[in-house]
C-alpha cells in the first residue's frame, strides 16, 4: 500500500499547488478556464486517440463497456426513484442530485489516478479512458430530462442530446481511432506521436486546473446557510460508496476481473465531475448545492478513495496490475 499513498500524495499535491496558485492569484483569472479548455479540446482528445489506436478489444474490455454501462444505468434509476419518490424532491432537483450520485470526475481525475497507481499499464489505462466515456450516458440523459421539464420530448430534444454528444471533442477522438481500426488503416507514426506528447499533459493539466477551479468555487460560493446538510452529506457518500459498491458488483457479474475490475471500480470511486455544476448552470437548478456536493466529495475523496483502494488490494485486484 506505500505506492498507494504515494500516488494519492503526488494527486492531491498537484491539486493543492493548484488550489493554492488560485488562491494566491499567481495567474490571470480565467488561467483556471483556458487550462480547463486545454485538457478538455487538446490533450485528453489527444490521450485517448493515442491510446485507443492501439487498443485491442477483448472480452474483458467487452465486459466493462456493458458493465459500465449497466452500472451507473442502475444506480441512476435506483438513487433517482429514492430522491423523487421517498424524500419528495422536485423532478429537476431528483435529475441534478442523481447525476452527482453517479458521474464520476472520471477526465480529469479518473485518468490521472489510474495512469499514477498502474503506471505503464495499458489496459488500466484502457479501462479508465473507457468509462470516462461512457459515463456520459448519464449526463446526456440528465440533461434530456431536465430540458422535457421545458419542451416536450421529440425530434427537437433528440437532435439536441445528439448534437450535444457529437461536439463532444473525446468522443469524436475516440470514433476516429476506431474508424481507422475498422478498415486497418494504422494511425501514421508522426501523428502518434504529435498526440502522445500533448496527451501526456493530460494528467497533470488537469488536476492542477481542478484545485483551481475547486479554490475558485468555494471563494465564490454564496448563500451558505440555504445549504441542505442531509442531502449534501448523502448525496457526497453515496457517490463515494454505494456507487463504487454497486459497479464493483456489475462488473464482477460481467465477468471483469484482475486489472480491469480494479481500474472500473476506482474510476467509479472518484468524487463528483465538475461538469455537474455546468448543467445545473444552464438549466438554472440547484446550483449552490450541486457546487458544494463537488467541493465535500473532492475533500472526502482524502478518506474515501484508501479505503476503497485498500479494499481492492485485499482482494489482490491492486497488485494484479501493478
């Protein structure tokens, strides 16, 4: 477990440097948002074609996708129907807190713990690139349901979630690497390694832009004391715990094993994504709340993200992939 530790030490270090370089204003006010921008137009895009041009599918690769998806598919209609049909919350407010149950910051922490805890391992990596890009299944279908509060669902709101999707720069990343899998045609060499190069600044852009956006977000944050504590506190341990639970279980089930469970159920174990905040933005819903469920989440990843760690390594899934 001392690699353990010293990988969440190296994390969370360059998130402090970030929080504390935000804090101290060393930068411009919006360096936080064009690094933000960086990781999420270049270097991640870059990260995963490099990776996923080299990918080979296998059944445990197959596994995960389906198990993934199941996963967070069935923690989002379980934590959904508690919110909306036990606790009386409003369709908007059960959709928002939903998603911060179960989308993981899967970019731009996901990626980086697993390349810091199984390095030189690529099909942690694999599995890591892989649910960052299917959990955003659950995001578009958050953001659908909070647009039919509005317009009737139809082609309109269809056509939206789709387009929604397309300018997703990863995902289109990703489609153009597999299209060239599919007709063999290999990636040229120069381009390679043009995208390996920016994808290795992936990892550590992004976690020290997200210890700026954190000091960001709490130097901002108004309104304190209309906070929900139950809910802030329930809906932060339930992304830390019962999701993790839930996916390690699915992917048990599917037949995921070794490095592959490991690496699943540790993207899953990562706080909120920070991209919950911008829905809540747009759509005008929660957004104090939903910002605060980022910030408790990220500090109780200090605590949760050993213990699920330690977990796994008594389980041997850890030293599997090392």
């Amino acid at each position: 477990m001392s690699g353990v530790c010293s990988a969440l030490v190296i994390l969370f270090g360059i998130m402090l440097l970030g929080f504390l370089a935000e804090r101290k204003r060393f930068f411009a006010s919006d360096m936080a948002l064009c690094l933000n921008q960086f990781v999420y137009w270049i270097s991640l895009p870059a990260l995963l074609f490099s990776q996923m041009c080299t990918l080979s599918i296998t059944g445990e690769i197959r596994a995960l996708l389906w198990g993934t998806l199941g996963s967070s598919f069935l923690c989002y209609a379980l934590f959904y129907t508690l919110l909306f049909r036990v606790f009386r919350n409003d369709a908007g407010k059960s959709a928002l807190r939903t998603l911060t149950c179960v989308f993981p910051n899967a970019a731009f922490m996901g990626i980086p713990f697993i390349l810091t805890i199984f390095p030189g391992n690529d099909t942690a990596l694999a599995a890591a690139m892989l649910g960052a890009l299917l959990y955003t299944g659950v995001l578009v279908l958050t953001d659908a349901l909070l647009d039919m509060r509005h317009s009737p669902p139809g082609r309109g709101l269809i056509l939206r979630q789709f387009l929604t999707v397309a300018r997703n720069p990863a995902i289109g990343a990703t489609f153009l690497s597999i299209g060239l899998a599919a007709f063999n045609l290999p990636a040229p060499e120069t381009l390679l390694t043009m995208t390996r190069m920016l994808g290795s600044t992936a990892a550590p852009c992004a976690l020290f832009s997200m210890g700026m956006v954190l000091a960001a977000q709490m130097s901002s944050l108004s309104g304190l004391r209309n906070l929900q504590l139950l809910p802030l506190v329930g809906v932060s341990l339930s992304k830390l715990f019962l999701h993790p639970l839930v996916t390690f279980c699915v992917l048990s089930l599917a037949g995921c094993s070794g490095t592959v469970l490991a690496a699943g159920t540790l993207t899953s174990a990562m706080p909120v994504g920070t991209i919950s905040y911008v829905i809540s933005e747009r759509h005008g819903t929660d957004q104090a709340q939903t910002s605060m469920i980022i910030i408790l989440s990220t500090l109780l990843s200090l605590l949760s993200l050993p213990a699920v760690m330690f977990l796994l390594d008594a389980c041997r899934l850890l030293s599997a992939g090392a």
